[in-house]
C-alpha cells in the first residue's frame, strides 16, 4: 500500500488521523440529514469507506457510489460489503439524467481532476437540489503534511493534487457554479453544501 491515496487515508492506523476523519464523517452525516434527502449520489466515492461510514452510523438513506478506479470499486464490493450500488464513472461526464439524484456528494476529488469547474458543472447537472462537496484545506493540508514528515520535497502536497483551495478560491470556485449554503472546516479539510442553480 502506498504512503498516500484513499485506502491508506482511511486504513492507517494512525489514532490522530482516525479522529480527524471521523469528525470530518459525522460532520458529513449531519449536513446529509440537514437536507433532508432519501436519496444520494457519491461520486468518487473509491472504495466506499464514506458510504459504509454512513451505513455503520444509522443513515438508512439509498446511496449509489461511483468510481473512476475500477480496482478500488472491486476492493471496496469485497472488503467493505456496504451493499451500495457502485458504478465505474468519470465526474467529467456523469452517466446519469439530469435533475437524477436530490443530492450529489463529492468528498475529496475536486482537488485531483484536471478541471475542476467542469467536474463541478456535472455534479450540479445530475443533481436535483443539492450538491456536497470537500477539499483539502489549503495550506494547513500540506503544512500538516510536511510536519509528519510527508511528502516533504513537494512541500507537504500530495503528488495526486492539482489544485490547492483556500476557504476564499474554493469558495469562489462554487460560487460560479452553485449557490452556496454553508461552507466550513473539520481540519484538514473544508466542506461546502451548496444548492443547485435553476438552469444548470
């Protein structure tokens, strides 16, 4: 396993890291419910450590997770057994109907696309209402990075990173998209709900 990437995120058995993520978790959990939703889209959701988050935490809502990686999909159908739907898909063209889904969620992946604006239009395209989204936090992301000795030649960023988010530009990235509603921080990350614009 290598030293970065999702499956180590969430595997490591780092009891820091753990509690960061499990705060970043329920604070996802409660903007899900906030919403009101019975239905949700993750898309890149990898191995679906978010979606069995969820299941192991009493939200009963329908999920359908989707995923570039195909190996991660397999990896999480075998080891996580959440028994959400998952599809190989690409953010840049959803292979779903506009309007599809009350709520999109995107955790963690905006950051790694070649264009992010246009990733963001096609969450916003598939969903009905609501699109939630995540970043890293920049740049406590990487200064928390560098200080645990990771990825120290790149200055703490994480090689998979193409883009680095401020709570201002990431902000400000949205807001040329969707109607944000909320925008706050569970270090080392930042999350935004946001609403859907008419037209899109």
């Amino acid at each position: 396993m290598s030293d970065y990437g999702n499956r180590q995120k969430h595997l490591n058995p780092n009891r820091v890291q753990q509690h960061f993520l499990d705060r970043f978790h329920d604070k996802i959990i409660e903007l899900i419910d906030q919403t009101g939703v019975d239905r949700l889209l993750d898309v890149g959701c990898a191995e679906g450590f978010v979606i069995d988050h969820l299941r192991r935490n009493g939200l009963s809502i329908q999920v359908i997770g989707g995923d570039f990686d195909a190996e991660a999909l397999l990896w999480g159908r075998n080891q996580l057994r959440h028994g959400a739907p998952l599809t190989n898909l690409d953010v840049h063209r959803l292979p779903f109907a506009a309007n599809q889904f009350p709520l999109v969620m995107c955790l963690e992946v905006l950051e790694h696309l070649p264009d992010s604006r246009l990733g963001l239009a096609e969450l916003a395209r598939v969903s009905g209402q609501y699109v939630l989204v995540s970043v890293p936090h920049e740049p406590l992301f990487r200064g928390a990075n560098f200080l645990r000795g990771k990825h120290i030649r790149d200055f703490g960023n994480d090689p998979e990173h193409l883009h680095n988010y401020n709570g201002a530009t990431f902000k400000a990235m949205l807001a040329s998209t969707v109607e944000v509603l909320w925008h706050g921080y569970s270090f080392p990350w930042q999350i935004a709900l946001a609403r859907k614009r008419q037209g899109i």
